[in-house]
C-alpha cells in the first residue's frame, strides 16, 4: 500500500472513530432491551420486498451499462449482470478499494480497457447523481410536510447546491466531449509547469472520460440511460421506504419525499465506509433519523442498521456464489483492478508528447 493510500485510510477511519464517539455520547441511555424488541418486531414481509427491490436494481445498471458499450462492443445485459452483482458484492465487503471491481470485470469480460470503463463509470456516476438530484427536487417542491421538519431551509438550499451541480457536472461533460483532446492538454500545460505527472494523469484521466461520454451517441440513448437512471433510484426510493414502514410508528408514518430525504443523508454518508463494518452509511442515517424526524433511539439504530443491511449487504449471498461459480477472489480482483489501472496510468505517464 503506497503513502497516499495510507494516509487516505487513516483519514477515513479517523472521521469513522469520530463519527462513533459522537454517537455513543447519544447513546449513554441507550435501552438494549428495546432495541431487540424494535428489531424483533419488523415485518419481514416489507424487509424481504425491500431486499427484491434492491436486486431489481441490477438489472436496469447492467441495461445502462450495455447501451454506455454500444458503440464499442455487442454485448447483452445478460452477460453483465454477474460482474455487475460481483462488484457491488467486492464494495459492500471491501469498501471503496473494491468500487474498481465492477469497471475491470467488465473491461475483462468484454476485452476493453481498464480506462475505458473508468470512463463509463464516471459517466454512470452522473446520470445517478442527476436522478437522484431529480427525486429530491421533486419531493423539496411537492411535498407540503417536508416545511414542517427542522432545517428544512438547509435541505432546500443543500437542494439548490445538489441542482447547480448536477447543471455544472452536465455542461462540463459537453464540454469534455466535444472537445477532450484540447481541454486535456491545456490542462497538461498548466499543471505541467508544478506537477509534470499529475498534470499527465489528470490529462488521461479527461482524454478518457471524453471517450466515455461518446458512448451516448444518438438522442434514444441518451433518453434510455436517463429512464433507467431514474428507475434505479425510484426502486432504490420505494426500498427504503419498504424498510421504514417494516418498523411501527413513527418510522411508518414516514412519507416517500421523507424516505428521499434520509437517503441523501445515506448517501452521503456511504462516502466514509469501511471493509465489512460500512459505517458512514449507518451512522448518517441513524443521525436524520434521530435530529431531523425525531424517532426515538432505539428505533433510529434498528432502523439505520437494517437500512444499510438491505441496501449495502444483502447483494453479498448472490455475489459471493457467483464469484465462486467463477473461481474468482474477491480480494485479488480488487488488487488486481487497482494494478491494472495503475499500469495504465503509468503507461500514459510514458507515452510521448503527453
């Protein structure tokens, strides 16, 4: 493991050992007994229909991926749909290490590049981003109960933030594809004169993401990656609000805009995560649902456990059999994917006249 790596790592689980204190200082009257009892009592029914409709996800991500390959390479959702379920499996166990499984199955099982997935994954990181921004958007303006929550001013503005970027993130994209060569190298040059290398990689880094972008190469696909992306969100939307209305009042009462609601802070919150525990994920939900819809402790932990079981874990009995049915290691993919997209960034650093 190199020093940035490192030091990356004890930044993550420095804000994890703070983010835990935090909570155990909420925590100090907490009643186990109770816990149990929340926990013992959910409906599974709604916990087994939440768990169907996060694997109904996969389904929609291999389709998108297949038309993002279009132009390149003939392939099926089918034969995604394993390396799709394997790389969501390698980030739920391994954490974000294991978020470069997906792109390099793929790229293995089709004969592309390493880069050339990297690339589609960043542009399928948009088009969530942008779905997710959409349902937010839409639940800030058409739900009257959202005003009645605490800080719903923040949530309005932190949605106006969301907006402007998914807006910036789009323009840049255009930009990116109509003309990655030349926005590469004048980032070449500018970097190049303090960090020669960083300024090459970033210059790789944007050359492959124009290439990315050029897989939505007509209006029909464009126009089918957007349905998809919003029907992935929507089914990940009505999971969580499957898990809360598992749980009696008041997690019941929660509408859909508020279920939105708690997962952006799930989201956001999936950002500091940690091999098999997770973390972040649990710790940003548990916290809305404690300050923001003021459920009781107890119930917020249940809550905010299950949630990120669902949603994060429960893909990890299919993934893992499918990754033995492949003789495939967890571990090594994810070394293996960290090298290769090492090697290719090492190779663009070599390459003249970068």
């Amino acid at each position: 493991m190199n020093k940035k790596r490192v030091l990356i790592s004890a930044v993550v689980v420095t804000v994890m050992i703070g983010l835990v204190y935090l909570q155990v200082r909420e925590w100090q009257k907490f009643d186990w007994s109770r816990f149990w009892s929340q926990t013992g009592n959910v409906r599974w029914l709604d916990i087994a229909s939440a768990i169907a409709l996060i694997y109904a996800t996969y389904l929609p991500r291999a389709l998108r991926w297949k038309i993002f390959l279009r132009p390149v390479c003939r392939t099926t959702a089918r034969r995604l749909m394993a390396p799709t379920i394997i790389g969501f499996t390698g980030l739920a166990l391994l954490g974000r290490p294991g978020e470069l499984m997906r792109p390099y199955l793929i790229g293995r099982r089709t004969g592309l590049s390493m880069s050339t997935q990297m690339a589609v994954w960043t542009v399928e990181r948009i088009f969530d981003t942008g779905a997710f921004a959409v349902l937010v958007g839409v639940s800030l303006v058409a739900s009257p109960s959202l005003r009645d929550l605490p800080y719903f001013d923040r949530f309005r503005h932190a949605g106006f933030v969301l907006v402007a970027l998914v807006v910036g993130m789009t323009v840049f994209a255009i930009a990116v594809q109509r003309n990655s060569r030349g926005i590469a190298a004048w980032v070449e040059r500018v970097l190049g004169k303090a960090a020669p290398n960083a300024g090459r990689r970033l210059a790789h880094k944007l050359d492959a993401f124009g290439e990315g972008l050029n897989t939505i190469h007509d209006a029909a696909s464009f126009a089918q990656v957007v349905a998809l992306s919003l029907l992935i969100w929507v089914l990940i939307a009505l999971a969580y609000r499957q898990i809360t209305h598992a749980y009696p009042v008041p997690l019941e009462e929660l509408s859909i805009s508020h279920v939105i609601l708690l997962m952006g802070f799930s989201i956001v919150g999936s950002t500091v995560q940690l091999p098999v525990v997770g973390g972040g994920a649990q710790l940003a939900s548990i916290a809305a649902l404690l300050h923001v819809f003021a459920i009781p402790h107890e119930l917020a932990v249940s809550a905010g456990i299950m949630l990120w079981l669902v949603t994060f874990i429960a893909v990890t009995p299919v993934g893992l059999a499918l990754a033995h049915r492949e003789h495939m290691s967890l571990a090594k993919v994810t070394r293996e994917s960290i090298q290769e997209e090492a090697a290719e960034m090492e190779a663009s650093d070599a390459e003249p006249g970068q």
